[in-house]
C-alpha cells in the first residue's frame, strides 16, 4: 500500500513540473507567428512557435532581451536560449532569412521557469511595431500534449540561410551562412590608384563538395535616400582584376615618369656651381682757386669753390662645372628611379595577388582576397554574392 502511494505521489509531481499544453489562446500576436505549445518543465518554460514568412528575402530573429511578463505579477522570466531561430543583440546582429513568401519555419523559446497559470505576455519589444509580442497568452491546463521533439524540429527545419553583423575597430564585419558555405566581408572607400569602394571578403567552404567562386556572379547596386526613403538606386561596377591591374599599371607609368622627370632636371643641374658677388663704393672731391690783377686802372680779385661726390654700383657673376659631381648625381638620380619603379612594381604584384579571381573551391578549403567598385555618392549600397546557386545578400 505505501509503496502505491509513493508511486501515485511521483507520478503526481511529475505531472506539476513536467506538464506540456497545446490548447492555447491570444489576445493579440504578430501576423507571422502561432504558439504551437507551451512545455512547463522542471527548470525552464519552453514556448513552441511556427512562422511563416510573409514576403521573399524576409529575414527574422528574437532579441536577447526577451521576456515572459504574467498577469498580475511585475516579475519578469528572461530569455535563456532560443532552439533554431537566431538571437540578435546591441552588440551582434543575427538573422535567419526566409527564400519565399509563405515558408514555414519552427523554433522553440526558453525562458526562466514560469509558474503554470492561465495567462502571461511574451515581451520582445513594445516600443516597436515590429517585433514579437504576444499579449494575453491563455492556456487551458486541462488539455496536455506529448513533449515535442527537439533535434527532430530542428532537422525537418533547419534554419537555410543567416546572417549577421558585428564591429571590430570601428569597421562593420558582416557574415552570411548556407548550406556550409561561410562567407564574410566588409567594405571601406579607399583611394588606391583610383576610389573605390573595396570589398574584403573571405569564404569557407563546409559544405562537403568543390564550389565555384566567380566575380562576374557578384552584383552591386548603391541607394540614395532623401527624406528617410530612397530616392535613387544606382547600379555599381565591379572591376575585374585585369580591369583594375590596367588602371593601376597605367597610374603606376606616369608616376615613374614624374619622378624620372624630376630626378633628372635635378641631375641635370647638379654639376654646375655659380657665385655672384655685388659692390658699391663712394668717392668726393673738392678744388678752390683765386684770381687777381688789374684791368685797366682797375684792381680787382675773384674766388672759386668746387665739390663733386659719386657713387658706383656692381654685380660680378661666375659660374663653374664640376663633371665628377654631374656623374655622381645622374647616377643617384638613376638608382632612384629604378628604386621607385621596383616599388610600384611590387605594390602592383601584391595588388594583384590579393584581388580575387575565378576559383573552384575545394571543401574545407578556405579563400581570401579583396576586389574593387567604382565609387559613386551613395548613402548605402547592397552586394549580392551567388555561389553555389544561392545568393548571399550584403546590406550597409
């Protein structure tokens, strides 16, 4: 008889802390999104949603500062972790993106253990329009359900495409993943032979087969916004690396040029040496003379006083040639020449082995590299990456 008991009394709790509803009411949810289920476990509350996408490329996650609020109560119950949907927050941005309108999607959320009671609210956030909130969230405790299967949902619904974003430096870093295939960039406008926007990227390659990287598959076009809403869209040209190894072999030609030019007027000059001296000099005289005698019956005398300065001015110039120093100076003026034109052509090698190329990318193999855009004012610009048939969407 006690031992009864004491089975009655297990079975009993472990309905309290192990108890699973599907009979579920709402007051209010956002248009995408249905509660299948809530799991009152022993240590956490899971909450079992489907989504369906309601538009092409629609891109979804939940914020880390998720909460359960119930009625009645000022407590809140904290996301702890969220099963096949991507959690976003302040400091990395994370997204799962739908390819169609209409596709479905299954995640679970986990949050603190929530005592069993007839309603509560699932807070994302209340000051947007946009985000995951569910009020008035009723459960009918007297109709159960099976535990759903976790690793089951999340194989029958994996999450096909993500992406993210997040900050080193001061530089935005963005990510894209699908079907194994990573692939990261970042984009800065520079001024290298030519402005550009460049395009550092790196792609990974997981997904169990050889893949074809190919530049003539990138796209990119660039936005103009004016009163909040974009006004313009421009598209951008994406330069191979021959294109871009021209511009830089042609700006590359006439800075040896200017630099041999200038080497060489000032070689040129270096063996002749000038002087130039300038005088001035003053000089003053003076003279007094008398006269006296008669004329006539007349006595009679004359004085004369006489003053003259002068000044003289005189700029003397000479000018020398040394040949000895004219050599030495035509000789430097060629080592620095050839010194900078092995420069250039070094920077043009390094150049052209970091700018990407068409590649077959081998699995687990990885290939990094950078290509260029023509600049153009934009507010924002937009790169679509196709590999392998699916498209990687880049947004800054």
């Amino acid at each position: 008889m006690r031992r009864i008991v004491l089975l009655l009394v297990i079975a009993l709790l472990h309905t309290v802390v192990m108890a699973q509803y599907a009979n579920i009411r709402i007051v209010k949810e956002p248009s995408c999104l249905k509660i299948l289920q809530v799991d009152f476990r022993e240590s956490s509350t899971l909450v079992y949603i489907k989504a369906v996408s309601p538009s092409n490329d629609y891109r979804a996650n939940i914020g880390e500062k998720t909460f359960i609020r119930v009625k009645g109560s000022n407590k809140q119950y904290p996301l702890i972790n969220s099963i096949n949907m991507p959690i976003g927050s302040e400091a990395e941005e994370h997204r799962m993106i739908f390819d169609n309108e209409g596709q479905e999607h299954y995640f679970a959320l986990e949050f603190e253990k929530v005592p069993e009671t007839s309603s509560f609210d699932i807070i994302e956030n209340e000051s947007s329009e946009y985000a995951f909130n569910f009020y008035g969230v009723q459960i009918d405790t007297l109709v159960k359900k099976d535990y759903v299967d976790l690793d089951k949902m999340v194989e029958d619904y994996p999450i096909q495409k993500e992406i993210g974003a997040y900050l080193k430096n001061n530089v935005i870093i963005q990510y894209a993943k699908a079907k194994g295939i990573i692939l990261t960039m970042y984009i800065q406008a520079v001024k290298q032979y030519g402005k550009y926007f460049t395009v550092n990227m790196d792609l990974q390659n997981f997904s169990g087969k050889s893949i074809l990287f190919a530049l003539n598959k990138i796209s990119a076009e660039g936005y103009v916004v004016k009163d909040g809403q974009i006004s313009k869209t421009i598209p951008l040209e994406i330069l191979s690396s021959y294109e871009y190894d021209k511009k830089v072999a042609n700006k590359q030609a006439w800075s040896n040029f200017w630099v041999a030019l200038g080497e060489g007027m000032a070689a040129s000059n270096a063996g002749y040496s000038s002087s130039t001296t300038t005088y001035n000099g003053n000089s003053h005289t003076s003279a007094y003379a008398s006269a006296y005698g008669y004329a006539g019956n007349t006595y009679g005398y004359a004085n004369a006083y006489g003053s003259a300065y002068t000044t003289t001015y005189g700029k003397a110039h000479t000018e020398s040639y040394n040949g000895a120093a004219a050599y030495a100076a035509q000789q430097n003026a060629r080592a620095n020449v050839e010194r900078h034109a092995a420069g250039q052509y070094e920077i043009r090698q390094q150049l052209n082995e970091g700018y990407v190329k068409n590649n077959t990318i081998q699995n687990q193999v990885e290939y990094s590299g950078f290509f260029n855009i023509k600049y153009k004012k934009i507010d924002h610009i937009k790169i679509d990456f196709v590999i392998d048939g699916i498209t990687f969407p880049f947004f800054l």
